[in-house]
C-alpha cells in the first residue's frame, strides 16, 4: 500500500515536473497598462490582474513567456513554480 503511495506521488511529481509551470512577479510601477502581454498569450490566462492585464496568480504550465519578452518596459519576471513538499 505505501508503495502505490509514493508510486503515485512520484506520477504526479513527474507530471508537473514536465509542464515547468512558472509564476510571474510583476513589477506594477512600471506596468504601462498597454496589454501586449494578454495580447500575446496563446491561451485564456483565467486571471485578470486589478489592471486587466496579465496573468499572475496562479502557475501557467504553458510557460511560452512571450508575454515576458513582450513587455516594452519589462515588468514582467517569472521563475519555475517550485511544488512544495507534503509531509
Ligand atoms: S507564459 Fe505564455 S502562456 Fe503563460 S501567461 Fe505568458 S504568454 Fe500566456
Ligand atoms: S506588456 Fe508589460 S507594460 Fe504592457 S500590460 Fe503587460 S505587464 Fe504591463
């Protein structure tokens, strides 16, 4: 029993692992408010910043970052979402 336990959390592990997922921390000071980074996205980002801009709280697994290279004024950084571990 305990092996299919960790059987599957290695499954999962493995899974996210291969998406990358990243989260971005967005500098909204400089966010000139032109939304080239919603513009760019190839997907529905799900959240809308208090700016209507970008995607952010949540990991995007697609992590293309074109919306990172996008910005004019590069407000937006990201780094791999790093999953926790659950003792
Ligand atoms: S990394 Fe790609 S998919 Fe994710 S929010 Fe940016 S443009 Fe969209
Ligand atoms: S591309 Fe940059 S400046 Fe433009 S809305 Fe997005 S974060 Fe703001």
């Amino acid at each position: 029993m305990k092996d299919e336990g960790q059987n599957c959390f290695g499954a999962i592990k493995n899974t996210m692992t291969s998406l990358t997922p990243v989260i971005f921390n967005i500098n909204w000071n400089a966010c000139i408010r032109c939304g080239a980074c919603v513009a760019v996205c190839p997907q529905d980002a799900g959240f809308i910043s208090p700016f209507d801009t970008i995607a952010i709280d949540r990991p995007c697994d697609i992590a293309c970052l074109v919306c990172e290279r996008v910005c004019p004024v590069s407000a937006i950084g990201s780094e791999k979402f790093k999953v926790q571990s659950v003792k």
